[in-house]
C-alpha cells in the first residue's frame, strides 16, 4: 500500500503564522495523495492538542525531533511512502506519481521532505532531516517541490497560485 505523510507538526517562527492552516494546505494535499494512488494518508500533527485541526488520521510527534519522530511513524509501514510537508503549496498529484527519491525543486535544493521510497529503505539515523535522507537519490521535482519559509515566500507562492487559478 502507498502511504502519504502530511508533515504538519506546528507554528512556524520565520512565516509567523500556522503554515498547516494556510490555503487548507492540508486537505489539499490529502486530496492530491490519494490521487496519485495513496491508500492510507497519515498527518504528523506535532503535539496530540493539534489531531483537532486535521480531518485526517494523526499521529504526536513521539521524540524529540523531527528525524527521530518520522522514523518512528516510518517503522510501523510497510510498502511504498511519500511525504510532504504542510508548506509544498504547488506539490500536487502528478509531483507525488513521479518522486523516487529526494525532489530537487527549481532552485536546485534537495527537498527530503517530499521524498518517495519504500519503507524498506535504509535510511541514515540522524537527528537532520536532511542527513536522514543523505543516501537517497536525486530526482527532478521543479516548482512544484518547493516549500515555503517566509512571508516573502508565501507571496511569491500565492502569485503562482493566482496564476494557476486556484
């Protein structure tokens, strides 16, 4: 079974605001998961206070970061995984049905969290993120892998949103 993961743990410093609430984010890309063929759609809250906000199936945040929190969740699947976390405004169905690996959005950055792989895969043990993924391939993921950090960014995002009619 294919399974996505909504990276939706909490408050961003940098945005000022919640991303995971921006746009609905998180309903929409439960939609776009289940349209490239996710069975089971899994939402990594953060704190148990957050499940309130999210339709979806959630899960608290069980350790200390992030990285040790995902591998937690990652033991407990079996089959093909996809992430993405609650900023990827422009991921959508057709970005999830062609990742096998670490995306590279349009910039060039290796986006870890919207990789694709199996559950099987090892996977480096390491409080980062971007360690955690270090050994997993390069793939082509464009405009659509890329996150959001800052309010600048956010409006950048929404511009190409406009645009694209949604």
């Amino acid at each position: 079974m294919k399974t996505g993961i909504i990276l939706a743990g909490g408050l961003s410093s940098r945005m000022g605001e919640d991303k995971s609430l921006i746009h609905s984010n998180v309903d929409r890309l439960a939609a776009e998961l289940r349209k490239s063929g996710c069975g089971r759609i899994i939402v990594m809250c953060g704190t148990e206070d957050r499940a309130s906000l999210f339709t979806e199936t959630c899960v608290s945040d069980s350790a200390e970061t992030l990285a040790e929190s995902l591998l937690a969740v990652l033991s407990e699947i079996e089959g093909w995984v996809q992430l993405v976390p609650c900023d990827a405004y422009l991921a959508d169905a057709e970005l999830f049905s062609k990742v096998d690996g670490v995306p590279l959005d349009d910039l060039g950055v290796r986006q870890p969290l919207i990789a694709g792989f199996e559950s099987s895969t090892s996977l480096v043990n390491s409080l980062r993120i971007s360690e955690m993924f270090g050994e997993l391939i390069s793939c082509e993921g464009g405009i659509k892998a890329r996150n959001t950090n800052t309010p600048e960014q956010l409006k950048e995002i929404q511009s190409l949103l406009l645009k694209d009619g949604r």
